[in-house]
C-alpha cells in the first residue's frame, strides 16, 4: 500500500502543463471580432438585397398584370366595334375620342350587345367608354342596351356608376404624345389614345405605378417601380368602302 500511495504522489508531483499551450492576445480577439462582423455583414446585405429585389418584382409582376388585364378589356369591345362611314353627310365611325367635343379623356366604342346582331342597323347599339379620372381607369356605357352588355351604366341624373378597371394609372392623359416608357421618364401620360381617322382602330398606351400619385427617383424607383405598354386595337366590323 505504501508503494502504490508514494507512486501516486510521485506521478501528482512531477504532472507539468504543455508548456505550448498559450492564452489569446488582444489583437488576435479583435481580428476575429472584425471577421465575424464582415461575414454577419455581408449575410444581411445579401439578405436585405435579395428582400428588396423580391418586392421589386412582385409589385412591377402586380402593375402589368393590372394593364394587361386593361388592354384585354378593351380588346374585346373593340374587336366588336361596329361602325359605318359609308355616309359622308353622317359618318358613323366605330370609335372615337370621349367624351364628344371635348376635354378628352379617353375614348369610346359603337357595340352592338344584343344576341342577334345587326351591324346595318345602329339605332340599337351602345356606346363602351374608357376614361381617365385621377390615377382610376374607369369603364362606362351610354345607350339604351346597355343593360345586357355587361357594362356599369350611368343613371342621371345621379353620379355615373362606372367600373373602375385599374387605379393605378399615372394621372395624365394625352391623344399626342406617347406614354412614358422609363422607370424615371415622368413626362408622359398615363392614358394615352390615338384614334385613326377612318374609327377603325386606336393605338392605346397606358403607364402605371404602384404608388401612382408619387413620382418615383432613382433612390425609390425600386419600390414604386413604373410599367409602360402600348398596343394597337383593331376594329373587325366597321365599314368604310
């Protein structure tokens, strides 16, 4: 028992620490400080551009959706579009500016609703019209039929009851000058409508912002992000031998 106590104290008293075991410096803490800051850093700027990217995105996909829907309601009625200007003391043209005489703010449709047709005969149909009102795209009819056309109509003499398609529309509107077509252009219109002379199509342009009523900067185009589209409508039924 003796051995084994002296062999336990001899093995206690000669135990020595590694002597290559040393303690951080100060500086070697701060550099470490300094690295993990860098990548925490970079992580939430990625994170945050990617964030940012994402809204971007979503709202620019959210305006074009809205204007394409826009123009596909428009497409419709002027697809449709009757209208004859065989008749030069009374030329009846398919479509034309709205409202009539002016200030323009748009423009209007001759549709023929009824299930039975009848393009001689425009003593039955309808007037579609598009028109801008502040930053709202709104959609009206005038016209006895309107009724089964599908088509808001206005009952006076109470306000007009017309739908509005889209109130994201820059509040301007031109029948000369074409739409704004950058992120920063703010010189264009948000409604933009050509008429050809004969009413058999029109070249329609619309401009729209999430926010329409800001103007967007290079410092917040990102988050009021602005779409621009222009296409040519064409008239199928309108006469004009």
């Amino acid at each position: 028992m003796d051995k084994i106590r002296g062999w336990i104290w001899h093995k206690v008293l000669s135990f020595k620490l590694p002597e290559n075991i040393k303690s951080l410096s100060l500086l070697e803490l701060l550099m470490a400080i300094v690295v993990v800051s860098v990548m925490v850093l970079s992580f939430y700027s990625l994170q945050s551009f990617s964030s940012k990217e994402l809204t971007t995105s979503n709202r620019r996909a959210k305006i074009q959706n809205n204007l394409t829907l826009c123009l596909e309601h428009m497409s419709k009625y002027v697809q449709q579009a009757n209208g004859n200007m065989n008749s030069v003391a009374s030329p009846n043209p398919a479509i034309k500016l709205y409202p009539v005489g002016g200030p323009y703010t748009g423009f209007q449709v001759r549709y023929d609703c009824k299930d039975t047709q009848t393009p001689s005969d425009l003593t039955d149909d309808v007037w579609i019209y598009y028109f801008l009102s502040g930053n709202n795209l709104k959609v009206g009819c005038s016209g006895a039929n309107c009724g089964s056309c599908g088509v808001s109509r206005p009952v006076p003499p109470v306000s007009p009851n017309e739908e509005t398609l889209s109130n994201k529309i820059v509040a301007n509107f031109s029948n000369t000058l074409l739409p704004a077509v950058g992120p920063t252009d703010n010189t264009g219109f948000g409604l933009y409508v050509v008429v050809d002379p004969l009413g058999n199509s029109v070249d329609v342009g619309l401009v729209g912002r999430y926010y329409p009523a800001v103007v967007p900067t290079l410092q917040t185009r990102s988050q009021n992000p602005q779409i621009a589209i222009k296409t040519k409508l064409i008239c199928n039924n309108s006469s004009t031998n």
